[in-house]
C-alpha cells in the first residue's frame, strides 16, 4: 500500500495546521469586519459558524482526503469537538480581553490557538477516523 499524506502523520499534521492558519485568518478577518459594527463578543459569535464550516470542509476534504458522504457520525462528532474547542477559545478570548489591551479579532486569533491542540486529536481521533465495520 502507497503511503498518502493521511496515512502519514506529519503530513497530516502539516495539513491541519495549514488549514488551521487559513481558517484563523478567515476567523480574524470577520471578527474585524463584524467589529465594526457590534461589540467584540458579538463580532465573536458572529464569525465562529462561517469559520467551523470552513474548517469542517477544508479538514475533511484536504487534511484526511475522506471524499465521502458526510455522515452522521461524523456530524455529532465534530458537535462534541466544537463544544470542547468552543468552551476552551472562548476562555482564551475573555481572558485575553481582560488582560489586555488587544484588540479583539487578535484576541481571537490567539484563543484560536489556543484550541488547535486539543481540534486536532479530536478529529483525528473521533471525527475523521476510519472505523471498521459499520460506519
């Protein structure tokens, strides 16, 4: 069997930290586009949906190479992993706000960080893991 990029470790994680910049710059781009017109923690609610479906299509498609169906499997995995990575960015975000003077969508960026950790053993774990038998 030819290795690919998903059965290869760090070309996998290459890829989602790839995607994990694309999407953070997506996701700071509409914190500071919505901003401009509400305030930061709205701004933040704002912009997370967009970013999680850019993250959810780029990370099956590209990172994992899973060219399937979606299922629902998949669905209420990646729910439960928002939920984890959702609960601790939105901890980095406040506390950076807090803390500092920085403004909000470079708030978000490094609460962002914060999550990639911890995003990436879940979808690669739960998400996008290749199950045998029933899927």
């Amino acid at each position: 069997m030819k290795p690919t990029s998903t059965t290869l470790p760090l070309g996998k994680l290459l890829r989602f930290a790839t995607v994990g910049i694309a999407v953070m710059v997506v996701f700071m781009g509409l914190n500071w586009l919505f901003g401009r017109s509400m305030g930061a923690q709205a701004a933040f609610l704002c912009a997370y949906p967009p970013a999680l479906l850019l993250h959810f299509l780029l990370n099956k498609l590209w990172t994992f190479e899973d060219r399937g169906k979606v299922s629902g499997r998949q669905v209420r995995e990646y729910v439960f992993m928002v939920g984890v990575t959702f609960a601790i960015q939105w901890a980095a975000f406040t506390a950076v706000r807090a803390w500092t003077t920085w403004p909000a969508w470079a708030a978000a960026g490094l609460a962002n960080v914060a999550q990639m950790a911890v995003s990436f053993a879940l979808m690669q774990a739960r998400v996008f893991a290749v199950k045998s038998g029933r899927g």
